[in-house]
C-alpha cells in the first residue's frame, strides 16, 4: 500500500500483479480507470497453425506524457487520456513520480525528479515517446 499522503493522485497503488509477479492490470494513477490490462493476441506459428496467447496490452485510453527536469533529463508516465495533459503543473507531475518511484521501489533519481518544470510531449497509445 502507498505511504504517501497524495492530493491529486488517487490511485498510487495503480499496478495489479499476481501470485507469480506478473503484471495483470494498470491503472490511471490519478483517477483509478483502467489503461493496460491483459488482451487476447492472435498469433501463427511458421507451418500455419493458429493460437492465441494472452499478454499485457495498453486499451484505447492509454497515454504517455514526458515530464521535463531542470537538469534537462525527462522521465515517461502513463495515464488515462483524460487526466494527462500538456498544463499540468509541476506539483502534480511530481505526484506522478512518486508514485512511479513507490511502485518501483527505486527512489535513484528523486533528486532529480523533483524538479519537474513542465510536459513536453503528450501521445496517446503505448511507445514512441524518446
Ligand atoms: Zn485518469
């Protein structure tokens, strides 16, 4: 469970695992909705034959914004469509990152972190971002 008190972000426990530790479902970190969760991908092996393997997979809300440092580092998040945008102020894209640093354990680029200045990019849909 977070540790943390958040103001914007309502769902700091935003990853799902299961018993072996494999991501099952991702959360908006600020409104709880559903981005990743497992999808059904249809596949073919070389002599034709057809299956079907379950993995994670980004739905239709799912979006990355880059969050510029003072340093001139960036840092990726997701979210859902409707929470992401280009205006968010430095204090709520630092929520966003302690919740990533929560989740991941890794508080290596905190320092860093907390000088968010800004968004640089929106996308919507998984990767792309540099
Ligand atoms: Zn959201």
């Amino acid at each position: 469970m977070a540790k943390y008190n958040y103001e914007w972000v309502k769902c700091p426990d935003f990853v799902t695992r299961d018993d072996q530790d494999n991501i099952t479902e991702i959360k908006c970190k600020v409104c709880g909705t559903v981005i990743m969760g497992r999808i059904e991908r249809h596949k073919e092996r070389p002599d034709g034959t057809k299956y079907i393997i379950e993995q994670l997979g980004p739905y239709y809300n799912y979006t990355e914004i880059k969050i510029g440092m003072q340093d001139g580092s960036a840092h990726v998040t997701n979210g859902c469509d409707k929470c992401l945008r280009k205006d968010l102020p430095a204090d709520r894209l630092i929520e966003l990152m302690l919740a990533d640093a929560e989740d991941q354990k890794n508080w290596s680029n905190w320092d860093i972190w907390r000088t968010a200045t800004g968004v640089h990019v929106v996308k919507k849909g998984a990767g792309g971002i540099e």
